[in-house]
C-alpha cells in the first residue's frame, strides 16, 4: 500500500519512461536525459523546426509547416540508416557553446528543391544530378535556417552571443557519419523534423548535437531559468503595498469629474473628464517612402549575392541533321540565326538577363552591355 504521495519529478520520470528499480538512475530516462532536460531540449526542436519553416515559407512564398515527429538520443551508426537514399549534411561549429559541432540533413531531393527555392524557382524543375551550384545554394540556404535558430536559442541562454564557424556541406557517401573526428557508438540527441511546402510535398530535415553537447546545454538553461527565479522573489517580498495615489491636476481646459462620491463607485476609471472639451484630431504619420533600389523580390536575391554563377555569351544557334554533324571537316561552316552586327545573347544559368557587342580587350574577347533586360524579369530569370 502507497503512504506517500508522489514528487512531480517522480510523476515526469514515470512518464518519460523512466526505471524506478533501484539501479541509481531514477529521474533518467534510457537516453540519460533527465525530465528538466528533455522539456529544455523539447523547446530547442520547436526552435529548429519553427526556423526552418520560416526560412522555408519566405524562399517558396507558399504556405509552409514544419513539425517535429520524434527527438531521440541515437549512436552515429544508428542514424546514418534514417535518411532514404543520398543524405545532405550541413556542418558547423557553435560559436559560444566551446566550438560544438552541429549538424543538419537533409536528403538529395530536399537539398535540391531548397536550392531552386533559394535561385528564385519554383521547387518543381530540378535537375537529374546536384551540381556545384545547387550545393552551394542548398548550403546558403540551410544556412539561414541556423542563423535563425541560433537568435532564438541565444535568447534561452540570456542573450549569450552563437555564431556559426567553420561552415561546411557535401552530398555524404555510403559509410558517412555526422561527426566523422567521433566514434561511430558516439550518442547524439536527434530532432526528426517534417517540411511540408505548399505543392511540393513533404521534405525530412534532421538536426544533430553530441549528447553531451545537448544535456550541457539544456543545464546552462535551467540554471539561468533558477536565478532568475530566486532573484525575483526577494525583489517581490521586498515590494511596499501600494498607498493610496495623490490627486492629479486636471488639464487646463478641461472640468474634472465628480470625486465627491467614494472610489469604490468607480472601480475601473482612474481621472475620468468631460469628453466634450478633449481635443481630438485625426493622427498625422510621415508617407512611406520606398527606398531606391529595393525592387521586387530584393530580400531573395540577398540572401544569394554571394553563390557564383555561370556566365555565358551566346554568339547564335542553328539546327543540324545528325548527317550534316557527321559530313563535318575543317573549313566547315555553320551558319547561325543571328545578323551580322545583331548583338550577342548573355545568359546566367541558360536564362537571358542583357545583350551586348563583342569587344577585344588586350588580346581577349568581352562583351560591352548594351541592353539589360527588366529588373523584373531578371529575378524570374533567375
């Protein structure tokens, strides 16, 4: 028969599936994070998956959620077998937490559809192999997913400054681990995550941190949680009950109310006065004014001004019978659809964004721009 009645730590311990046997590890659970810890590191996974969902939703100007499906504490050999197919990781090292390594996963598919968001295109013409360029922006993009989470993560830790060092990506070979300097029996504390984009389906995204890097930080939480509290309640013991307030003056212009009759009349109205004598005018606001050279989709291209592209100028084209490729010699020649004169096509990625004349420069060919297309046509083309 129970006498005693049960501490909620004991009652959290029991829900977390904790073992009451008599081993010493009461309060704990299998992965050896205490209830305290767990519902600290609960609030980082909504922290990641509300930062990605953010990112998400500005690149693909669609409705995007992201919500995590299960927090676990894995060995590395373990979680290599989560994601189907080739895997996306995205390294850093935590600045502010003792250069602590984090990673993000995401798989091939998610690595390119994030990549086309962030190049401006729709998530939906995505090419058969990831090249350099879709990488790198795949990389930028998961970028600012970490930058996101780390603002709000700082703001757990009163303000402490994190920065991501050491950034790093690659499309992961079979017999990869997330750490690779750590041994494959290494645990991690791992959020599993679902992005589900507007259109485009649903996209897995895993974020990982040593399991003693995790429980580190969700102590350094908790006991700034513990003096904030032991701070405040002195300060509120200390706190004199308030006396009754001095009468205001009432404003020149303007009759006061009635105060004969005792205040608790008036429970809810502090100097109540005669409305008819309140100057009231419509408010003024200085007129918003767009700043020069924020144009359309600006915000997007920012977050890509660093990724390289592929420049090419494009003197004409022409089409061949496979006959005629084949009856080809030295001394050939192709006839194109451009005039003579016409100025030549510029092309970013395969998409016309100017045209221009060809120029020789020292003892090499450039190209004087003499049109640019739109602006806005620029950003679709990109």
């Amino acid at each position: 028969m129970i006498d005693e009645l049960l501490s909620q730590d004991e009652i959290n311990a029991l829900l977390s599936g904790a073992d009451f046997g008599g081993d010493g590890g009461a309060g704990k659970n299998e992965g050896g994070i205490s209830p305290e810890q767990r519902s600290i590191l609960d609030d980082l996974a909504g922290i990641f998956s509300t930062s990605a969902s953010s990112v998400y939703g500005m690149l693909a100007g669609k409705e995007v959620t992201a919500l995590v499906r299960e927090t676990a504490v894995l060995s590395q050999r373990d979680f290599i077998a989560r994601p189907e197919g080739a895997a996306f990781a995205f390294r850093v090292t935590c600045g502010g937490l003792n250069d602590a390594p984090l990673v993000l996963v995401i798989t091939e598919r998610g690595a390119l559809t994030l990549a086309d968001l962030m190049m401006g295109g729709e998530g939906k013409d995505l090419p058969e192999e990831a090249g350099e360029l879709y990488l790198n922006a795949a990389q930028e993009g998961l970028s600012q997913v970490v930058g996101a989470a780390f603002t709000s993560v700082s703001g757990m830790l009163g303000g402490k400054r994190l920065i991501p060092e050491n950034i790093s990506s690659a499309l992961e070979p079979v017999d990869w681990l997330p750490f690779p300097a750590r041994s494959p029996e290494e645990a991690a504390w791992t959020i599993s995550a679902v992005v589900s984009i507007e259109g485009l389906g649903d996209f897995p995204l895993w974020v990982l941190l040593p399991l003693g890097t995790a429980t580190a930080l969700a102590d350094e939480v908790r006991e700034l949680v513990d003096g904030k509290e032991k701070k405040e309640a002195p300060a509120a013991a200390k706190v004199p009950s308030a006396g009754p307030k001095p009468a205001q003056a009432a404003p020149q212009g303007a009759s006061r109310m009635d105060t004969s009759a005792p205040e608790a009349d008036h429970p809810s109205f502090g100097n109540v006065y005669d409305q008819s004598s309140v100057d009231v005018r419509p408010a003024e606001f200085v007129p918003l004014v767009q700043k020069p050279g924020t144009g359309y989709g600006s915000s997007r291209i920012d977050l890509v001004a660093d990724i390289p592209v592929r420049v090419t100028v494009e003197l004409g084209r022409t089409r061949k019978n496979i006959s005629d490729i084949l009856n080809m010699t030295p001394g050939s020649v192709i006839e194109l659809d451009k005039m003579a004169g016409e100025p030549v096509d510029i092309l970013v990625n395969g998409k016309l964004v100017a045209k221009g004349e060809v120029v020789v420069i020292d003892e090499n060919f450039g190209v004087r721009i003499t049109e640019i297309v739109s602006s806005a046509g620029r950003v679709h083309s990109l």
